[in-house]
C-alpha cells in the first residue's frame, strides 16, 4: 500500500483525523468529554492542521496523525469558551481545568510532540515510523536539537516503537489519581537530533 506523508491535513480530513486522533486517545479523552461521539465532535472543531503530520493512502483515506506544538501553537487547542459552550459555565470550566493536565510546554530547543495515531486497519505497516521520521525532518529543518515527547504506562508498545527509533527516556511522573483515565505513570522521551 502506498503511504503518503503531508504536513497538514485537507478540510474534507478532518473529521478521519480527530476520529483516529480519539480512537487512540479514547481512555483519556471520553472521561473529559463523556462519549466518544462529542470527543471526535470537540476535537475535530479544535485540530490545528498546521501542527500534525498525516499519512494518507492513495484515494485519500487518513492512515494515521502526528500532532506536535510549534510557534506557540499546538496541534489541539481546547479552549475554556468552546468547553463552556457545549457543557455549561461550571462543567465545561471544570473540563477545560482537565485538559491543562494534559499540556505539556515545549522546551525552546525540543519539537513537542501532541500525540501519535494510527488507524487500527494500518498498525504494523510502518506508518507510525514516517510520521516520526517526519517529525524529526520537520525538526531539524526548523533548528530544533530534538524531538520531545510523552508515553503512559499502558502503553508499551508505543514506548517500544520510541526506543527502536532512539528515543531515551528522560523521566517519569507519577499520577496515581489518574487511574479511572487509563494509566498512572507519563515517561518523557528524547530524541537528540
């Protein structure tokens, strides 16, 4: 199959993006937004297509995404009004309060990374793997030193695919209230450019 790799994505993608995008991110973001449903109705609304990586097959269909923060902006930007608006001023401030444990402030010389997926139907075809190595092209040609990015404890294949690609870890946080989201523990990697 043939893969092919753009910064961006078409308007006419978006709503595949924020589908694989909640797809991988499920655990974490259906608490926030109570179904699955108005997760991919909110994300998609957020998506900076300027921010992400896609891996496209030839007709178009989205094979997976790679977000990451660059000029001050970030691949997913919720904001408190849009939370408010589809929840209600307390409920939707609460939830916005959420998501603030999920931001992760880029270092100066590190490329951020916001999230990788990829389509349950193109897992195991190397599609994880282009998107980093474009992240990494992305990187250097924007005079970063390195790639950053954040793994949770459940998911150790993600963490292996880091490692194989020479990313190290540099620490991990613990969050033990954080359980009834999926995981209790965030790994940051480095990949030194």
């Amino acid at each position: 199959m043939t893969v092919m790799i753009q910064q961006g994505f078409e308007e006419t993608q978006r709503a595949q993006v924020a589908a694989i995008y909640v797809a991988a991110f499920e655990r974490k973001l259906t608490p926030l937004f109570n179904t699955t449903d108005i997760a991919v109705h909110m994300v998609a609304a957020e998506l900076d297509p300027a921010c992400c990586f896609t891996a496209a097959d030839a007709v178009g269909r989205v094979l997976g995404v790679a977000g990451f923060q660059h000029g001050g902006q970030s691949f997913v930007n919720f904001s408190a009004s849009a939370l408010m608006r589809e929840f209600g001023w307390l409920s939707g401030a609460l939830r916005y309060g959420m998501t603030l444990l999920f931001d992760r402030k880029p270092h100066k010389d590190e490329l951020q990374m916001d999230g990788i997926a990829v389509h349950n139907d193109a897992r195991g075809m190397g599609v994880g793997t282009q998107l980093i190595t474009a992240l990494e092209a992305f990187a250097v040609q924007h005079g970063y030193q390195g790639v950053r990015l954040d793994v949770v404890d459940t998911n150790p294949r993600a963490r292996r695919l880091y490692e194989r690609l020479g990313f190290v870890a540099q620490h991990t946080a613990t969050y033990p209230f954080l359980r009834f989201i999926g995981f209790t523990a965030i790994t940051t990697m480095v990949k030194a450019l």
